[in-house]
C-alpha cells in the first residue's frame, strides 16, 4: 500500500493533466480556478485507496475520481451562491469573483463534465458507477434542500439533522469508495462494506465541519468563521445547545437565530458561549467520536489485508484530527 501523499500527487497529477482551458471563457475559467484552488482532495483519495485496497489497477480508477471531484466543486460553487458566502478555501468564490450567472451555468458544465469522465469505462463498468452516481447526485440536492429548508424551520431534529449531512456529504464520501471497489472487482458484500465505511466516515466529517465553523482557526479553516451561526443554519452544535441549555438560553438562541443581527461578530461570539456552556460543544465531539468508530467498527469486516485496513485507519484517523 502506498501512503496517503502517494495517492494525493497521482490524482493532482491527472487533475494537472485534465484540460478545461476552452472557449467561452468566461465557462470554462471559473472551472479551472475552483478546481485549482486546493482543499483536501478526500474523495478522489478515497477512490484511488480503495480501488488498491482491493487489489486493482489505480490508474483505472482515475476517471471515476476526476468525476467525483468535479461533481464535488459544481456543488460547491452552487452551494456558495445559496449561502452568499465570500470565500471557498481562503480565496473569492466563483461568484464573488465573476457573478453570479456565472456561477450558476458554469456549475451546471461541471456536472456534465463529471458524467462524461465516466464514458471512459466499458459498458458493465459505466453502467455500474453511473447508477450509482446518479442516485448519490440526487441525494446530495435533496440534503442542500434540506439544509435550506431548516434555516426557517424551529422544530428540527437531531435524526432529521443527521439524515440532512448524511445526503449533503456522506453519501458522496461512501459513494467514492464504493465506486473503487467496484472498478477494483471486489464482492457486492464488500463494495456495501466500504459504503457504509465511507458514510460513517462523511458524517463524522461533516460534524466536525460544523465544529470548526464555530471553534476553528481562521488562519487555517480557509471559509469564513462563524460563516453557519451568521446564516442561522440548525447545526448539531445549535440542536444540542437547545437541548441542554437554561430556558433563558434557549429564548436567546432562538431569538438569535430567528433575525438577521447586524453586528454579526457579536452574534456569533454570544453563540459560541451558549455552545461551549450548555456543553454542546462537547456533545458535538463525542458524536464526532461515536461516527469515526463506527465507521472502523465496519473496515474490521473488509476482507483485505491487515496492512491495508492499517491504511484506511490511518486515514481515518488523520481526517478526524485535522484543524481545517
């Protein structure tokens, strides 16, 4: 097995050789500058890792992660117009630096050009990675409904909550590995084994994406911190301080997240405390926790090598300790 770095060059390496420089420009630029603006690669990693966990050609499994990471940034530059947000990765987002039609059409492109790095496959293979593609693609929209549909809402759940990160973000992590091991040749048991791997594994990421939106460094975290208190987005953090907080907490907490405050840095310091003394906080890391587990509860059932389970282990592993 290689190491972690091992998979990240090859793929920024066929990401390097992966020419969207086309007319018009005003297209296709705004592709290459959100593909090019780095992040953690964690999904394409993950495909090329598994496609070798089960002993199968990584090259091969390229494609299939060129695809993942387009469909992944297309969702990005739609899911920062929705939100207004000014920066992805430290830097403008697509709209803030050209406008916002162009965000829109040149999302929409990115989506095609995922489906057609597909194309590169035989007939079974293509068939196999684009059903379950589609059904990954359609579930992440319905997850961003969600997302939007609970910024108005009082009344949500924890499991409606968890159900929402599971469909905006876990299911394309699962989905990336499940596609190397199909493209590997591995048994049906084990491509389900290495989804539900890498859905335990999105979600325990996404809940500590929540975490260090409020409590991470904004030299490191590269958005904007604070950015999901000032667009009163029901995080794990919020629904778990509303559980555990003092009914005067509560009312202000629900106050303000139910107004636009203007002066946003006080708002989102006033949150932080709410968090951190209702123990929300805390709560948000155990379930971080529990979900990492979990997810390596399921890699002790792969039928790989104990050196290769190591790796994804470690992974795990490195993926839960990060600060950005």
């Amino acid at each position: 097995m290689k190491a972690i770095e091992t998979y990240q060059k090859q793929f920024l390496a066929y990401l390097e050789e992966y020419n969207t420089i086309q007319e018009p420009k005003n297209l296709y630029d705004p592709i290459q500058y959100i593909l090019n603006l780095g992040g953690k690669r964690l999904r394409p990693v993950l495909t090329l890792m598994t496609a070798d966990c089960f002993e199968g050609n990584v090259k091969s499994a390229l494609d299939a992660a060129l695809a993942v990471e387009v469909f992944h940034n297309f969702s990005l530059i739609h899911d920062d117009i929705m939100d207004a947000a000014p920066l992805r990765r430290g830097h403008q987002t697509v709209h803030e630096k050209w406008d916002l039609n162009t965000g829109i059409l040149s999302g929409d492109a990115m989506l095609i050009m995922a489906y057609q790095l597909f194309e590169n496959y035989p007939p079974e293979l293509f068939q196999n990675l684009t059903v379950l593609f589609s059904k990954t693609a359609l579930e992440v929209c319905e997850g961003q409904q969600y997302d939007i549909d609970f910024e108005t809402r009082d009344n949500v759940s924890i499991l409606e909550y968890l159900k929402m990160i599971e469909y905006k973000t876990a299911v394309l992590v699962a989905a990336a590995m499940k596609m190397g091991a199909i493209i590997a040749g591995a048994s049906a048991e084990d491509q389900n084994r290495c989804y539900e791997f890498g859905k335990n594994l999105g979600i325990a990421f996404q809940l500590q994406d929540d975490y260090l939106d409020a409590f991470g460094d904004p030299e490191t975290f590269g958005k904007q911190v604070g950015g999901d208190i000032i667009e009163n987005k029901k995080t794990y953090l919020y629904l778990k301080a509303l559980e555990f907080s003092s009914e005067s907490d509560q009312h202000q907490l629900k106050q303000l997240f139910s107004t636009e405050v203007n002066d946003s840095k006080d708002k989102v310091e006033i949150v932080k405390q709410i968090f951190s003394v209702s123990g929300a906080s805390e709560a948000t890391k155990m379930a971080i926790t529990s979900y990492t587990k979990t997810a390596f509860e399921v890699l002790k059932t792969m039928n790989i090598s104990e050196k290769k389970k190591q790796t994804l282990l470690d992974f795990g592993t490195q993926l839960m300790t990060r600060d950005v």
